[in-house]
C-alpha cells in the first residue's frame, strides 16, 4: 500500500522561431509506502521518488507529441520499498485530442536500471500504456486504460493490467476519483488494485 504525492506542471509558449507552440510536461513524486511479506517482514517509509521532465516538439489543436525522461531515484528507507537502483525511464507520448471532449494518448516508455546497489536485481523493462479520457460532464470525467510490461529480463514476459478512472470536479477547484485495476492474461504479476486520488488544480 502506498500514499504518493505528486507535482506535475504543463508550460505552453508561442514558438520565437518556425511559428506553432512547444511546451513541457514536469512531474515529480514521492511515495510513502507499507509494505508485509513473509521473507522481509513489515516495513514502512519512504519509497523510491520519480522525476519526468517531457519536452513537446509538435502542438496542435488536434495532436501532440511529447519526448524525454523520466528517472527513478533509490530515496526508499528500507530494502523492501524500493529497488536500492538508479533507472532511467526515457518515454515517447503520441497524444490526440478529440475536439473538446477528452484525448487519446499511448505512453511508450523503457526502463532500465543504470546505477545503484549492485547486490540488487538490475531492471529492464517496457510499458506500453494507451489511455483514454473523456469528459462526461463539464465537471466529471473518465479514464480507460491498459497497460503492458514486458520484462527484457525474462525473455521478454508480458504482463497487461487495465483500469477505470471515475473523477468528479468540485467548485473549489479540488478533483476527486477512484480507480479499480485488474491483471488479465498469461502473465499476471498481480490480482487486483484499487486506487483513490485528490487533486488540486492551479491555472
């Protein structure tokens, strides 16, 4: 189980040069986690941070395209929050809006561990991630998603999760929603999550 807290910002600017807009997408976040398992026992504390830093080279009111990286930091205080490994998590994101209601965007990011504790299992692995999002009202949305990761490691296994996202906007500005997640296919490395967010939005 884990409480994460999350900054993401988006920047949007006019182009000086060729015309058109670029923009950024920055995110960082910080997991405080709870951990039980039979071999290591209980554990909680800080989990391993992430930052994202994502360049947009094309934005139009129609499509977008977003590049960068993102990278895992080992802040875990214990053994069994984290991964005790510096990863890199460079990310493509084809992003298409649909005319005021939502967007459509797959997520394409590999991840490989580059530095760290070398007593520790080293990582490497790909997500593939098409979301939906559509507004259902001027103050609900939802969100569909799947998301595959094939792990190098072992012979490139595919595991596929999928989820819905309810959200609700209140006046103040504040975003509510709930998320069931499920692992279906050959290669479950999971069973079921439910997850639950508040959101403060700031123009």
């Amino acid at each position: 189980m884990s409480v994460i807290g999350r900054y993401d910002r988006a920047l949007v600017r006019n182009r000086r040069w060729l015309g058109g807009k670029r923009g950024l997408l920055l995110r960082f976040e910080v997991p405080v986690a709870f951990s039980e398992t039979p071999s290591s026992g209980r554990a909680n504390g800080l989990g391993d941070s992430y930052g994202q830093f994502l360049t947009i080279p094309h934005l139009s009111r129609r499509f977008a395209l977003a590049v960068g990286s993102g990278l895992f930091i080992p802040t875990a205080t214990s053994k069994g929050l984290g991964t005790g490994k510096w990863t890199l998590a460079p990310a493509v994101v084809p992003v298409w809006f649909l005319r005021g209601r939502g967007m459509l965007f797959v997520k394409f990011q590999d991840v490989v561990s580059v530095a760290g504790d070398e007593a520790r299992p080293d990582a490497h692995f790909l997500l593939i991630t098409p979301t939906l999002i559509h507004k259902l009202t001027r103050r609900s949305w939802v969100l569909l998603d799947s998301e595959s990761l094939t792990d190098w490691r072992q012979d490139g296994r595919t595991g596929i999760k999928s989820g819905v996202q309810l959200g609700y906007l209140l006046p103040q500005g504040i975003g509510l929603w709930i998320k069931p997640e499920i692992w279906w296919g050959p290669h479950q490395s999971g069973e079921w999550n439910l997850k639950t967010g508040l959101v403060w939005y700031r123009r």
